[in-house]
C-alpha cells in the first residue's frame, strides 16, 4: 500500500511537531520500527528548522511524504527566501563547539540519498531525502 501525506505548513516553530507527529502516526500505523521513525523525525525536524528559520519572505513552507512499504521519501519545499540551495549547504561543515549549522550532518548521517536543490519555478529550495523502511 502505498501513503502520500502533503501539507501546507505556516513558518513557525508549532508546525515542525505537527509534520512529525502526523508522518510518525502514518509510520507507526505501517509497522515500521521505532529506530527507523526516529530517524526520519530528527531529518525531517532539521529540515523544518531550516525553512522556519531561513524562509523569510514566506509565509509557508511544504512538507510531501510518500511511503510504500519499503521506503519513505521527503520533500520539505521552502516558500522562499531562503535564497537557494547553497544557503542550506553553507557551513554544512560546522565548528564544534557550533551550536547551529549541523542539520546537514545529521541529515545525511539518518537517511539516505539526500538532496537540497533550487526550485524549478521561483525562489527557494527543496530537501529531498529517502529512508529504507527495512531494518
């Protein structure tokens, strides 16, 4: 069976819980481990931290999520402002004692073939990344 959940966000900080409660429910409805949920909740929450804190000529942002069985595929969209995707990838590399600019990291460390692109049609970006939902 095949999931697709899509939703139109306001930038704020109250919406990130929401897009991870909703996806995790959706999940754990599925079956699928706890582990595995809990790494697409903490990239998906970095993305959503991201576009609530870079994205301020929007109002909103969008979150897709498409699920099989096998895997789960994201896109959180920024509305804009963000500039584009080398706004997301400056400074992926962040001090240690950094206390921002490791979503990146832990991004790419908890999912797979994560990609952060411009949009086609206006300003903005899209983080798109995919998570196996096999153990």
């Amino acid at each position: 069976m095949e999931v697709v959940i899509e939703m139109t966000l306001p930038r704020d900080a109250e919406s990130a819980p929401l897009v991870r409660h909703t996806l995790d429910a959706s999940l754990r409805g599925l079956g699928v481990a706890s582990d595995i949920r809990a790494d697409i909740a903490l990239a998906l929450g970095e993305a959503c931290a991201n576009v609530i804190q870079h994205a301020e000529s929007s109002k909103e942002y969008e979150v897709r999520a498409q699920f099989d069985g096998m895997k789960c595929v994201i896109d959180v969209i920024d509305g804009g402002g963000s500039g584009d995707a080398a706004v997301w990838k400056r400074g992926h590399r962040p001090l240690p004692v950094a206390e921002s600019g490791r979503g990146i990291q832990l991004m790419r460390a908890f999912t797979e073939d994560l990609d952060i692109s411009d949009r086609a049609d206006r300003n903005g970006a899209i983080v798109h990344f995919e998570k196996s939902l096999a153990d």
